[in-house]
C-alpha cells in the first residue's frame, strides 16, 4: 500500500469518525430520544421542546419522553440555556452523544429549537397557514448536526395583527370588544391566536403587537396578549393606541364613568392621562412590554381632528404631542416600571414624520425612533433620510406586508427583494434596532413573512434570488424552474407610476377606482352617489403646509394617474401580466400531487386569479365610463356586465379559497368586501339598462 493510500485511508476513517461523533437518532428502530430542557428554563422554551415532540409525532408517530432535568445522558436531546452575554445566539451541536441546543440567552434557546425543527425535521414555520403538510418518516437520524448562529441584524423583530377583520369572524368570536367603529366587533378566538403566536416564533420573531386597537382592560382581549406573553416574546402597541389606549378604549373607560368627553389631549389632558395610567398599569404586569408612545387620534388620524378647539400652527400641535410623550414617560415612572432595561417607541408616520423633519418634536432621550414606509411596504418617507441619527435614540422601522385601504390586504404583492431593499436600507441609515411588519390576517402574507424571518436574522448573507429558489425547492417536488418562473412573473405584474416608481394598482386601490368609476357613472346617470370622504387616491399635495397630516401624506402617496386612458393602459398591462401568472400557476397546479395543492393555491394560484380579476374588473368600469362620455349606451352596458362577470369570477373562486379548515375565511371580509363591490357592480349595471 503506498503512502498516499494510507493517507487516504487515515482521513477516511478519521472523516468516519467525526460524522459518528456529531451524528444523532432522535427515532430510529434502536433510539428514541429523550427531550430533557434544563430545570431553571422559562416556561416558553418548554413550550418549544413540546413542539419539537409534537412534531416528531406528526412524523414518525412515536411519542418522545419530555422531562426536566440538568443532567442529560447519551442519546439525549439537551435544552439549555448557556448565558454568555449574546443577544438571542445560540448553538445545535452534538457531544458524547448528547443533542445540546444552547442559546445565550432563553429566548435565543428557543429559536434553537425552532431552527433545528425546520432544518432538520424538514417542519415548515407556516406550515398552519399555508398549507404545507407535515413530512413522513419512519426514522429521524443524522451523520451530522450542527446549527451556529450568531446575533439576529436586527434585534426585535416582529409582527402587527392589523386590519384582522379575516381573522376575526373565522372562528367563533372570543369575546365582545367596545368599539363605535364598523370593524373589529369580536375578539379573534383564543386558539386562532395560539396558532399565530406559534407561527411568530418557530420563524423566530420575538416581537407582536397582538390586534388592531388592543384594550387590554378588556378581558377577552387581555388574553389575546396573556397568549402571546406566554410564548416569551415582546408584546408592544400601535402607535394610534400610545400607552395601549386608542380613542375607542378613552371612551369605554368614561362612558363606564357616565362621561362623554371628546378624545382630545388639548381639552382632555388630565382625563387622558387618567386612562394612560390605568392601562399601563395593566400592561405592567407582562415582562416584555416595548412602550409605545405618542399621540394619535381616532382612526389613526390627527388628534386635532376630533377637536376644532386645538391650536392650528404646527409648532403648537408639535408641542402638545411633545408633551403627551414626557407625561407619558412620567406615568410610566410612577407606576414603577423599572428605568433599568425600559423599552420605549414612537412612530414617526404622518403628521409625526413632518413634525420631527421640522425639528418640532421633543422626543424623550433612550427611545426607539421609528420611520414607517409609505403604506405599501415600496418607499421610506423623507425623514428617514433626512433625519440626522442621535446617539441619544435608537431607531428602527415599521413596514407593510398587508395595509387596508390601498393594499395589500387580499393577495400578497411585494416581492421578496423589494423588502430587502429596504430592510437593506434601514440598516445602512442606523434603523436596524426594531421592524414590525404589518402581517394582517396572516394567511395572505405567508412569503413575504418567510422572506423576512430569513432576512432579519442575517441580512448580509440574504440573497432573494437565492431564497426564492430555495423556498420554491422547499414547498415543489417537480418542475421548480416553472414555478419560479410563475412566481416571478406575478410578483413582477404590479403597474408602477410613472415618477414616483410606486405601485398604482393594489388591492385597496383597485377597490377605491373601481367604485369611484362607478359612482362617477352613477352620477352622470343621475342618480347620487355616496363619495367618501377622503378616497385614498386623491392627491394631498394641496393641502401641503396646511395640514401636516396631508403634508405628510402628500409626500408617500404621489399624485395619482387621473388621466383615464394613461389610466387604463397601466392597468390593461398589469391585467395581462396577471393574467399570464395565473395561467402559468393554473397549468402547473393541474398536474400537483395533492400534497402540494394547498401551498400552491395559497401562495399563487388564487393571488394571481384574484388580481387578474380585480384589475379586469377595475379596467372594464373605467371603460363603462368612457363609453357612457361618448355617448355609447351599449358599449358602456357591455363593459359593466364584463366588470360583474368578473366580480362572480371572484367570488366563485373563493370558495376554493375558504374550503376545507379555511372555511368561513371571508365570513367577515368587510375591509375590501367583495360582496360589497359586486353588488355595487349589479346594481350599475342595473342603472344601465
């Protein structure tokens, strides 16, 4: 045997070696692990490791031990915490035949959990919501485990339950809320809400603002946020609720009291203060509260809105919230929420955003400054550029997935590399302290929730193009290059406007013109049309350095396409890039194994139908309108029948959609309301005749 061979064969053993050392059988005819998680672990890493064995069992069906203890022996899943000083670090290796998966601190010891089911088990994070079934196997064994990871980019990361009108009525209601508000009458059910605290953190976000308008005096409602404090993340609110009170929980909390007072800071400051004191002190009692504060109106609009007694020059109006922020820092004092280790938020978006460009505001020193995007989750405002960073604050961003109103909110639309562009940007421009993602009902926005998750912890090993690809690899046995290319020709299809670079045509937006098309129509017929007070197309550049709420707004939003046939030739291209997503998906749908047909239905074949349809829809009233202009009668009533046919399209489609565990999904779809839309679509067509 010649020296090279003996080299050869000494490398070979010692490579046999080492992967017999580091390999592990959680199940095999010979094994069956034990899950020991170390005695002094909070509740939430047991709750992981108890995942971990439900998940075995949904694979193998075999029932793994789960016990506490600090001493493990071979063949042994070992969880605990090592504290080393790291944020949310943590280590899978294998020792003496010991599985150890070890964070730096408790929470980083859960994500190591979550980490080694996805990679290991092959368990998807979103596997309840989108549809991807559990993996079967008689045998759970390795050559080698080994999972490092360091720091997340971005230390809170987290998601906003916001416009959850699907997620409301889905199942029966969790309680009664207290809201003048058409929306948001019942509480999301306590298990939908054990089911999104799940997925939140086996993706490893630590982060979740639990509802829309979250009163947290409201029992029912509390335990929406009881649910998710027990997963051991950070529990925060919006910034229209600082303090956890929004102007629906002000005027509960008086209306108990026999008072109707306006929700003003201006005329009302000792009786708000009031209710911001009671409610921290019912936020106090969770351990991971990120504080928000500010001064917002009702409905996310200025405070001054409700109160035409409040100064109207910026200066003052930025002192007032100026103030709200110091008394609210001042409460949290004296209700004895320790300074050492307090978190603390503000928004800057709408009238904050200009207030703190102008140099107006007076934000509390240690505060977590937060620059939100322009509502569809495509641009950072002004100041986010422009705002100089202080070592005094911390910074960090709020971004859209879903948004009611211009959209997204029924399909998810952004693509992966556009949310990487900006997470990219925020953490060049110092803001990579904290991201909320507003998430909506969750189901709709499963990419961009698993684009995110991956980038978060790790931005500058992201590749989109290469997560795309693997997320397609991940969910498709066969035929993968088609599919990334269906959904890159859908995630491409949105039309953009032609200086601001936006999106022109969302969901929300396809929504607002379509019924602006047809009240206009309406209204040339005669008949008088209900306009909305404040269509979110408008342009706001008016009113810019009157209000600064419309300043602001003004800035993000652009000016609209107001000519109907530049109009409608956006929106014929969007259709038909739609349209040739939707018959790619359709095509590959058809020779699917079942297994599969769920996560393809949710992620592309019904988002590239539904827009495909909306935007038909959109056009053809756009043409009903310009045909009735020129004095064709028929050509106008053949175009609203097409716009209804599409509408039934929609709706006979999402039967599919809400079939199965999904059904009753759009049982209380009043956001967009496709019911809605449709009969405002038959009765044009009605007017027509």
């Amino acid at each position: 045997m010649t020296k090279q061979m003996k080299a050869l064969g000494c490398v070979l053993v010692a490579l046999s070696a080492a992967r017999a050392a580091n390999g592990f059988s959680l199940v095999s005819p010979s094994a069956r692990a034990r899950v020991v998680v170390g005695e002094s672990e909070p509740g939430y890493v047991l709750r992981a490791a108890q995942d971990l064995t439900n998940d075995v069992k949904r694979i193998t069906g075999v029932d793994l031990a789960l016990v506490r203890g600090n001493v493990p022996r071979a063949g042994d899943v070992f969880v605990a915490t090592k504290p080393r000083g790291a944020w949310e670090a943590y280590a899978v290796t294998v020792k003496d035949g010991v599985l150890a998966i070890a964070g730096s601190d408790a929470r980083g010891t859960m994500f190591g959990l979550y980490d080694f089911i996805e990679r290991y088990l092959k368990v998807d994070p979103l596997a309840f919501w989108n549809g991807t079934p559990y993996p079967k196997a008689e045998t759970l064994a390795w050559d080698a485990v080994e999972i490092r990871q360091a720091s997340p980019t971005f230390r809170f990361r987290g998601w906003f339950i916001n416009d959850e009108d699907l997620l409301t009525a889905w199942h029966p209601s969790g309680g009664k809320r207290f809201l003048d508000y058409p929306f948001y009458s019942d509480v999301v059910n306590p298990a939908v809400m054990e089911r999104v605290a799940e997925a939140l953190v086996r993706c490893r976000y630590n982060l979740i603002i639990p509802a829309s308008f979250i009163n947290v005096m409201n029992p029912p409602e509390e335990k929406l946020v009881e649910i998710c404090a027990a997963r051991g993340v950070y529990l925060s609110m919006h910034h229209v609720e600082p303090m956890g009170v929004s102007a629906f929980t002000f005027f509960k909390y008086w209306k108990d009291r026999g008072k109707d007072l306006k929700y003003s800071y201006y005329s009302h400051p000792r009786e708000i203060e009031e209710v911001w004191r009671a409610a921290a002190k019912r936020w106090a009692k969770y351990p991971n509260v990120i504080w928000q504060i500010g001064l917002r109106g009702i409905a996310d609009r200025p405070m001054w809105r409700s109160d035409p007694n409040t100064p109207a020059d910026d200066a003052t109006r930025a002192q007032i919230i100026s103030d709200a922020m110091a008394r609210q820092v001042a409460i949290l004092d004296e209700i004895g929420v320790p300074k050492d280790g307090r978190l603390v938020s503000t928004t800057l978006w709408a009238e904050g955003s200009v207030f703190n460009q102008k140099g107006l505001l007076k934000i509390p020193d240690g505060t977590i400054v937060v620059f939100a995007d322009n509502c569809a989750g495509w641009a950072w405002p002004p100041d986010f550029y422009r705002t100089a960073r202080e070592d005094r604050f911390r910074y960090g961003v709020y971004y859209h997935h879903g948004l009611i109103g211009s959209g997204p909110h029924l399909a998810s639309l952004v693509p992966a590399a556009k949310t990487y562009d900006m997470m990219r940007q925020a953490r060049e421009k110092g803001a990579a302290t904290y991201a909320i993602f507003n998430v909506s009902d969750v189901r709709e926005f499963v990419y961009g929730i698993d684009a995110t998750a991956k980038m978060l912890w790790n931005l500058g090993a992201f590749d989109p193009e290469a997560w795309t690809k693997d997320w397609i690899a991940r969910h498709y046995f066969a035929r993968r290059d088609d599919w990334l290319t269906a959904y890159n020709t859908y995630y491409h299809a949105l039309a953009l406007h032609p200086t601001s670079g936006q999106p022109v045509f969302l969901d929300g937006l396809l929504k607002n013109r379509g019924l602006r098309m047809i009240r206009q129509v309406e209204k040339e017929l005669g008949h008088a049309p209900k306009i909305d007070a404040e269509p979110f197309e408008r342009s706001y550049a008016p009113l810019k350095g009157k209000d600064a709420f419309y300043e602001a707004l003004a800035a993000v939003v652009g000016p609209p396409i107001d000519n109907p046939r530049d109009a409608y030739a956006r929106l014929a291209s969007q259709t038909a890039t739609y349209t040739l997503a939707a018959e790619l998906a359709r095509g590959l749908y058809a020779g699917l194994p079942e297994s599969e047909r769920t996560f393809a239905l949710t992620t592309l074949v019904y988002p590239a139908e539904l827009m495909r349809d909306l935007s038909d829809w959109c056009g053809e009233l756009i043409r009903t309108r310009e045909s009735l202009g020129l004095g064709d009668c028929a050509s106008a009533r053949a175009h609203a029948a097409a716009a209804l046919a599409r509408m039934d399209a929609i709706l006979a489609r999402a039967k599919d959609y809400c079939a199965g565990q999904w059904e009753n999904w759009y049982r209380d779809c009043r956001k967009i309301n496709l019911n809605d839309m449709r009969e405002k679509t038959a009765a044009l067509v009605e007017k027509l005749r």
